[in-house]
C-alpha cells in the first residue's frame, strides 16, 4: 500500500513538472506563470488564462487537463484507501513502537508467540521486566497489542527484525518457533550480532539439542521431553510435584524461586551464610550457589563463604526474598532476578 501511495505521489508530480515545462516551451512563459497555469487547470478550478492561449497551448491544456483529472483521481482513491484501511493508523503505531523500544536496554526479546512463547512473555509481564516479542502471524500480534506488548512484525531470522527489536542492546533472547531449524538460524542470526547475548533456544527434537548449543544457544529446552517428565512425576510423586507448582507456578504464589547476584562492595560478599544471618534475620533460605566459573554448591554449609559474582538460588515469599535482597545487595533493584 505504501508503494501504491509512493505511485500517486509520483504521478501527482509528473503532471506537474510536464505541464510547467510544457507551457514554457510551448507558450514561452515564466517558471512562476508555467506553474500557477498548471495548477489550476489540474485542479479544475476555472480561474482566467494567466495570458491568451496560442491554439497549441489550448490543445496541450486540453490534454493536460484529461491527463490530469484522471492523476487526481488516482491519488485520491489511494490516499482515502491508505486512511479507511487502516494504514496511517499503522504506520504511526510503528513509528511509535518503534520509539518505544528505541529506550529500551538491557531488554529481553522472545522471538515467537506460540505456545510457548506467549507462556514466557506472560511470565516477562507478570515479573515486570521490558521484553519484546516477534512473529509474522497477524492473530499473535493482535494478541500482543491487546496486552500492551512491545512487539516487531516480521521474520526473527532477519538481522533487520533483530536490529528493530534491540538486539544489540538486549539481555537475552528466547527464540521458541515451530522449527528446529528456524530456531538454529535465529540463534546463528542473533549469536552473531550480540556475542554477550543470553539465549534460551526451543528444540522440537533432542538430536536439534547439540547443533542449537554449537549455534550459539546457552541453553536448549525440549518442551515435549519436560512435559513427559512432568506428567511422570505427577503419577510417582504427587506431593513434590504438587509443591513445585505451588513454588514455581501460579498467580498467588506463597513461596517463590529467585536469584540474587552479588557483587564486589555487596554485604554479604566475603561472609559466610552462617555468619550472614540469612535465615534467622530474612527468612529465605539459601539453595544453592551458582559460582561465576560454573560449579554449583546445591547444599551450602552455613561455613560456605560467598563470594563476588556468586547467584544465590533462594527460596521464600516476595516479602522475605525483597528483605534478603535488601540486605544482600547495595542495589537491591539491580540484583534481584528480573534485572540479571
């Protein structure tokens, strides 16, 4: 439609520039009485010759005025289809998306909205985190804008759709469409423009598992093997399962999982948990410990000191888990899990 409107324009001025130039050459006249003729007989408005027509000029008016008419007739058509349908509007919500997310960093992009990826967007929206989401399917970016997503039509393969979506300035990326091998090119795409980027890839097919890892993915997820699993543990342990979804899973939430990252000047950094009074004085319970070099303590000891750049893997109610984070961290805004 755009290239339609850019056609109409272009018409509008041809007939324009064709009859200014027609009447100099023809009638001799000035630039300024070239044009104002033209104009008027375009536009059909009766006014007077600005001087007496020779019978060649009177022809070329003839012409220029059939010619013309029908020009106006075009763009007009064009312009009212652009309005009625819809869009102007939509170019200006682009225009004002595209702004929207232009002030967005340290964002998060899910690229899909499937199933699972209108799962992990509602979480994003739920924790309050800034995220944007891409699809080309129109009924998923109705979907989008009825909840007030930030969102980019388009191909997530294409470095043009990532750039749209602030990839360069991004924290994270899950890439969760119907393929393995869109997914594998989005992950290849994005891991190549971003190389601090953290990116989630789903995989239909454990065999996708190791080539999504070798593109660039930090973490794989097989949605179907993780449901098979799920669906098992709910059968053989009913009570753990029901607890984790307590834990992890629902509006109301009496008890969440959440990280904390400490840093060099944090409290807690160089004390151990005993000697931190974690529990006694927050309430939460420590995990485990994420090191920065990878290991993983997933029963700390109360003499485990911790350390800069350790994520402690806790466990309590937002109050008890905002008093940790409060005593934990200098910023405690910046520590907490929805920032990481």
């Amino acid at each position: 439609m755009l290239r339609r409107l850019g056609y109409a324009f272009a018409v509008l001025g041809a007939i324009l520039v064709v009859g200014t130039v027609g009447y100099m050459a023809i009638e001799g006249w000035s630039f300024a009485d070239a044009v104002y003729m033209t104009v008027i007989t375009v536009g059909t408005v009766g006014f007077s010759e600005v001087h007496t027509l020779s019978a060649a000029g009177r022809a070329f008016t003839m012409g220029l005025i059939i010619v013309g008419f029908g020009g106006i007739v075009f763009a007009l058509g064009t312009i009212i289809d652009f309005m009625v349908e819809g869009h102007f509007s939509g170019l200006l919500e682009g225009r004002r998306m595209d702004k929207r997310i232009a002030g967005m960093s340290g964002h998060h992009v899910v690229a899909g909205l499937g199933r699972v990826g209108s799962t992990v967007a509602e979480e994003y929206a739920a924790r309050g985190v800034q995220f944007v989401v891409l699809d080309l399917n129109d009924e998923a970016l109705t979907r989008a804008r009825e909840r007030g997503w930030a969102f980019v039509s388009g191909d997530a393969s294409a470095e043009a759709i990532l750039l749209a979506a602030g990839i360069m300035r991004a924290r994270s990326l899950v890439t969760a469409l119907d393929t393995d091998a869109d997914n594998l090119f989005v992950t290849l795409t994005a891991r190549g423009m971003n190389p601090a980027l953290f990116i989630v890839a789903r995989s239909t097919a454990e065999t996708a598992e190791p080539k999504l890892l070798r593109a660039g993915a930090d973490r794989v997820i097989t949605p179907t093997e993780i449901g098979g699993r799920r669906m098992a543990a709910m059968v053989l342990q009913p009570v753990v399962s029901e607890y984790l979804d307590v834990v992890t899973r629902g509006e109301a939430l009496q008890f969440k999982l959440e990280e904390i990252l400490l840093g060099e000047s944090d409290p807690y950094t160089g004390r151990s948990i005993g000697d931190s009074r974690i529990r006694a004085e927050t309430g939460a319970y420590i995990l485990a410990v994420h090191r920065v070099g990878g290991d993983v303590n997933t029963n700390p000891a109360p003499d485990f000191v911790l350390e800069a750049g350790d994520r402690l893997v806790a466990i309590g109610t937002e109050d008890q888990l905002a008093l940790l984070a409060g005593k934990a961290c200098r910023s405690p805004q910046d520590c907490r899990s929805p920032g990481l």
